[in-house]
C-alpha cells in the first residue's frame, strides 16, 4: 500500500518556518553552491524567529510536491554562465548568484515545512529548453530569471515574482551610437529564446503578476537578429571581437559586465520593458497545484521577513525585489 506523504497545513500563518535550518546540495552536472554569505548589516531586516508547523495534512505522492518530498530533493534548473544570476565559479567548482540563493532558500523552507531536509539538486539545460516546457521530468523547477510572458504561461506555471527587471540596449564601448533609434537596420546578438529575441522579433507579449499586458518599446526598423545560447555569450562575443551593433538583454546583468570591464555601454533612455521575474513549473508534469500554494506562501514569506532585498543587495548590490 503506498504511503501518504505529510506536509504542514498551509491555512494557518504559521505554517511555514520563516527561517529554516540550512539544506545542502547534491550536485549532479557540478558540486554544489558555495555556503551563503552573511549580508551587510544594512543590506535588510532582521530575520524573524522560527515558529513551530502546525499538525501535518495528506499530500498526493504523485504530485510534484510529494515526489520532491519522496525524494528529499529538489531539482532546479540552473544556467553555469550568467552572472551575476547564476554562473559557476571554477575557483571552488560551486554555482553561485542571485538565482541560486534564491533557490535554496527556497528548499530549506521547504524542508521546514516537509519536515524534512530537501536538498538542491543543480540541472543545466540550455534555456530554450526551459522555456519550451515539456519538461519531461527531467527538473522540477526552474529558478532561472524567467521573464513572465504570455506565450511561457502556456506551457509553465509560475510562481509569485521574486524580483524585477528592466530590458535595456547596449552597443560596443567605442560605437557612435546614441540612441535606439540609430539602430534601424542594424545587427543585434541576444540569448536565444529570451523575451529580447521575442521584442525584436515582433513577438513579445509580457504580462505582470496579475495577468495585465505590459507595454513594450517599439522595435527599430529592419533590424537584424543573431542569436547565442544566452545573453552573457553575446557580450563575450563582443568582447572578443565580434563586430554586432547592438545587444539586447537585461539591465543587472549588462551592467555588472559594464563593472567586470567589459567593452560595451548601455544606451541612455533605452528600457524596452519591465518584467516580473519568477521561478516556474511545468503544466506537462506532475500535478503543481499544491506545489505553487507552498511556494507563493514561501515567496510572500521571502519578501516579507526582508530575504529578497538581503540577496538582491549581496548579489546585484541593489534591491529588485520590489515592483517598480
């Protein structure tokens, strides 16, 4: 006879430990993250106390919710060369960033609530996968920098957002180039699959956490598009001497290239969008709609004990973690 997995009621407010023990990684593509590092003393709010769960109630073991308490794992897809997001670090072999962060902190509280420890689990698909859904079972979540748009919510669910984001345009350090407009015509290289390929292309619809359109910028006439697996490997493209235009990606991580000494420049005035970002499911897999109840309550949790500024202040030394 199978046994029924438990979980922590999720009506009561207590439900869920606001600061849970720490939970550690069983890699699988790399080791896993490095330990967190303690935030700046102004960096956010203290932490709330722990609470106790409350008495436990029936989870479906063949949701995804019960198969990642089955397994005491948690499978995140993750990318090894987006920084400041999420990238591997050769120097201790660990994946670190923003994203990564968040996702632990994610299934430690998870752990809490399971009652008991859920350990991350590292997968590195290329995004276009991600993005496909269909996922086959192959990763359970993906905590990847995941714009909301209305072509992805079709085929993953997503969880409340954790941060936002702004989509700008940039062009090599030593470019004439002035505004956006002075780009009719002219190459841009962006990730593939990403929301800044659907802009140019003529086929972005962003949507806020609500559901509600939000408006894009208009797309320069007859652009051309090139395409690299992500948004990061288009400005070490430039770098290494590729001559592209222009580049379209987001305003975090163009700017901590711009910071690593990277030979490119963010245009001014140039926003393309806002996004709400957010981890997400896949509506082909195992049932997620106990999944996403835990996870939002975790997420409004994460914003509200004052996590998500101490992470976005230790990894993009600002915080995104609040609507603009």
């Amino acid at each position: 006879m199978r046994k029924s997995l438990r979980l922590a009621t999720l009506a009561s407010a207590t439900v869920f430990l606001v600061a849970a023990c720490g939970a550690s990684s069983t890699p699988t593509a790399a080791p896993t993250t490095a330990p967190a590092t303690a935030a700046p003393a102004t960096a956010a709010p203290a932490t709330a106390a722990p609470v106790t769960p409350e008495p436990v109630a029936t989870v479906n073991p063949d949701s995804l919710l019960g198969k990642v308490i089955a397994s005491g794992k948690l499978r995140v897809a993750t990318d090894p060369n987006y920084a400041p997001f999420s990238f591997l670090d050769v120097a201790t072999g660990k994946y670190v960033g923003f994203d990564n962060a968040t996702a632990e902190e994610m299934a430690k509280r998870l752990g809490a609530v399971a009652g008991k420890e859920i350990t991350v689990q590292w997968e590195t698909p290329n995004w276009d996968l991600i993005t496909a859904g269909s996922w086959g079972g192959r990763w359970d979540i993906s905590v990847g920098s995941m714009s909301v748009t209305v072509a992805r919510a079709k085929v993953v669910d997503f969880v409340d957002p954790y941060f936002y984001d702004f989509g700008v345009v940039a062009v090599p350090k030593d470019s004439p180039v002035q505004t956006v407009a002075e780009l009719a015509g002219k190459e841009f290289c962006v990730g593939a699959a990403t929301t800044y390929e659907q802009w140019l292309n003529g086929t972005l619809e962003i949507i806020d956490a609500s559901g509600q359109p939000v408006p894009t910028r208009p797309v320069p006439a007859g652009v051309k598009v090139t395409t690299l697996p992500t948004d990061n490997e288009c400005i070490q493209a430039i770098a290494a001497g590729r001559k592209y235009d222009a580049l379209a990606a987001n305003e975090n991580s163009l700017a901590n290239a711009i910071k690593e000494g990277q030979p490119i420049r963010i245009l001014d005035n140039s926003v393309t969008f806002t996004i709400s970002v957010s981890a997400a499911l896949d509506k082909s897999g195992p049932p997620t709609a106990d999944m996403l109840a835990v996870l939002n309550k975790i997420m409004a949790d994460m914003h509200g004990d004052g996590t998500m500024t101490r992470i976005s202040m230790e990894h993009l030394g600002k915080d995104v973690s609040k609507k603009p």
